[in-house]
C-alpha cells in the first residue's frame, strides 16, 4: 500500500530525496502520447529539433528552479525527462529564517492571510492576530520544507 512522503522522509537520517511525480490528465513530457498519437520523444527533445522542445522544457526548469527559491528545499539534480528530481531539504535554512522570511516566502505562492499581509505592510497587530500569525507561520515554514508541497506546483 501507498504511504504519504511525510512518513517516508526522515530529515535527520537523509535530508536528500529523489522524488517522482504523476503525470497530470494523462499529460506528456516525453515519449509517444498513446491517446493522441503526438510525439515528444526524448532524442528530439534534447537535440532541440522538436517543436514543443523550448516551450515544456523551458517551463518545467524555471518553475524547478523558482520553486527552489522560494522553498527551503534545494534542487540537487534534475532531468526533463518524465517525471524525476534529486532534492535537498534545507531545514536549518527554514529554521534560520525569520517570521518575516517566511511570510514573504509563503506570499510568493500564495495569498496569506490578513494577518500575514498587514504585517507585511509594517501595520501593527493585536496580541491574538499576532498569536494566530505565529500560528500561520510556524505551518508555512514546515510546509516550506515539505516536498509534497513542492511537488504540488
């Protein structure tokens, strides 16, 4: 049976993670596409001969490599092939990062909170609103260290 990455990943024992993910609605990298017929093989691919070539791998190393900008998760190795990557988790750098760093990390992906975003514009909160940004953050900061939520992108 399946289990979740979460029980799978020790970052004490091994911080390093080679890490695969699912196509997404039978969507192709590579390879022949069974159901339409189109091919993205490989070879053409990394001889920069086939059409699709600058448009899929272009898209996937620059979102590879801004997700590993924003995460606290360094991207070691990866080939645009089907669906491998060799990665790092950085948990000394999520831990070293301020409230601050974290909010502005989080906010690169995602909305935040109002609480989160009166704080990023310098305007004071209550001790409950900073109580329940405490709370945001220390959650974003784990899931900024979390592969599956870098996978997700």
């Amino acid at each position: 049976m399946p289990r979740s990455r979460k029980t799978q990943i020790s970052l004490d024992a091994a911080p390093y993670c080679h890490s695969s993910s699912r196509r997404v609605r039978r969507a192709f990298l590579c390879d022949k596409d069974k159901f339409t017929g189109q091919s993205f093989d490989l070879f053409l691919l990394l001889q920069n001969r086939h059409p699709c070539h600058k448009h899929r791998r272009q898209w996937i190393e620059d979102k590879l490599l801004e997700l590993a900008s924003i995460f606290a998760i360094d991207l070691c190795a990866y080939a645009v092939m089907h669906n491998h990557v060799v990665l790092f988790i950085d948990k000394d750098c999520a831990e070293h990062w301020s409230e601050l760093e974290v909010v502005e990390h989080w906010h690169q992906l995602f909305g935040g909170s109002t609480y989160s975003l009166c704080f990023l514009n310098g305007e004071s909160l209550s001790l409950t609103e900073q109580a329940n940004l405490s709370r945001s953050t220390n959650l974003w900061r784990a899931r900024l260290m979390d592969i599956s939520w870098f996978m997700r992108f």
